[in-house]
C-alpha cells in the first residue's frame, strides 16, 4: 500500500486548505500533500500528510517556488506594511460630546 492510499484511508476526503469534500471519480482530484515538503518522510501515522486539492496542491508548491527565489525574509525587526491606522482616533470620536 504506498503512502496516498494510507492517507485515504486515515484522513478526511476533504481539503485542508478549501474544505471541499470529494468523493467517487472526483477523489483522484485530492492529493497527499508532505507538510514538511520531504516525499521520503512518510510515517505510519499520517503525522507529516495533508489532503489538498489539485488546485490547493499546486498554489502551496508554487507559493514556496516563489518564495525560494526571492530569498529567506531578513530577521530581526519587521518595518509595517503600513502606517496608516484607520481607527487611530476612533476612542475620541466616540466619546461623549460635552
């Protein structure tokens, strides 16, 4: 038995990242996903598998590609991505006028 046939019959027939349900001729559209991105890594347990879709699938290796090539993010302090603060004065807007 390889490692998709054991994850069908462990895990839900659901999407874990859309939560669509599959079933019948439609369960070919659900893929064994290795969360730690090792094919080789396949306990007994299910512990490092995830049911994705064929579209969730190919969005979670693309996003990694994509991330690959631009490079791991610098650590140390993260600058926001935004200054703006839309409710920065929303506690004196709604105090009572006196």
């Amino acid at each position: 038995m390889d490692y998709r046939q054991r994850a069908l019959k462990i895990l839900p027939w659901v999407c874990a990242r859309c939560a669509r349900e599959f079933s019948g001729k439609k369960l070919r559209q659900l893929t064994v996903h290795h969360k730690d991105h090792d094919y080789r890594n396949n306990p007994a347990d299910g512990s490092n598998w995830e049911l994705l879709c064929i579209y969730c699938h190919d969005d979670e290796h693309s996003r990694r590609d994509v991330a690959q090539a631009y490079g791991k993010p610098t650590v140390g302090r993260r600058q926001p991505l935004s200054t703006y603060k839309p409710f920065a004065d929303l506690e004196n807007l709604l105090k009572p006028k006196k």
